[in-house]
C-alpha cells in the first residue's frame, strides 16, 4: 500500500514543478510565500511553535487553494472554452477560496503582529 502511494509522488510534484514554471497565479503567491517567509523571520524571529505552525499553515493553505484553483481553471478552459455562466461561477468559487485563504493568512500576521506590541 505504502508503496503504491510513492508510486504516485512523482506526477504530485511535477504539477507543483509545473505550476510554478507555468502558472503565473501560483508562481506569485510560491514567490510571496518566499519574500513573506523572509520578512517574517527577519523581524519577527525568534518564533514560538506555535506561531510558526500557524503561519506555516497559513501559507499552506494559500499555496494549497491557489494550486487547486489554477487546476479548475485549466481544465474549465479546456472543456468549456467559450464563456458560460455557470463555468465562470465555477472560476469565482475557486479565486473566493484563495482569498479566504488569503484573509485567514492575514489574520495570523495581525494577531502575530499585535502580540508583539
């Protein structure tokens, strides 16, 4: 069983290697986890565990959602290319988990933030 599921790491990373070569949504957000991860550390170090576990899960979850949301995207255009109505609330559903993601990250830097006032 283990070994079936390595069997399938391989395709796992070659869509993350992918989406960050080719997808211009998750190729920023990879980059601004990057320059945030820096910025954080910087001038907010030494973290506690528990800060780093819930920034580390915030920029997680907006890689996780921003990866899932380019997936739909792609195959949505390739399915359906012409513009519909339902395809496009698909789309919207998909970039509103991004930001709530977004916002959940954003929550941890404010209360980070205000703790260390």
């Amino acid at each position: 069983m283990i070994k079936r599921y390595l069997s399938r790491l391989p395709h796992a990373l070659r869509g993350i290697l992918y989406a960050i070569r080719h997808d211009f949504g998750f190729r920023t957000q990879w980059y601004s986890a990057v320059v945030l991860a820096v910025f954080i550390l910087y001038f907010f170090a030494p973290l506690d565990r528990y800060e780093f576990l819930f920034l580390a899960v915030a920029a997680i979850l907006i890689l996780i959602t921003e990866l899932q949301n380019s997936a739909i995207e792609a195959a949505l255009d390739r399915l359906h290319p012409e513009k519909h109505e339902q395809i496009m609330r698909s789309k919207d559903m998909a970039a509103g988990a991004v930001l709530l993601a977004a916002g959940f990250a954003l929550l941890v830097l404010v209360v980070l933030l205000l703790n260390r006032l």
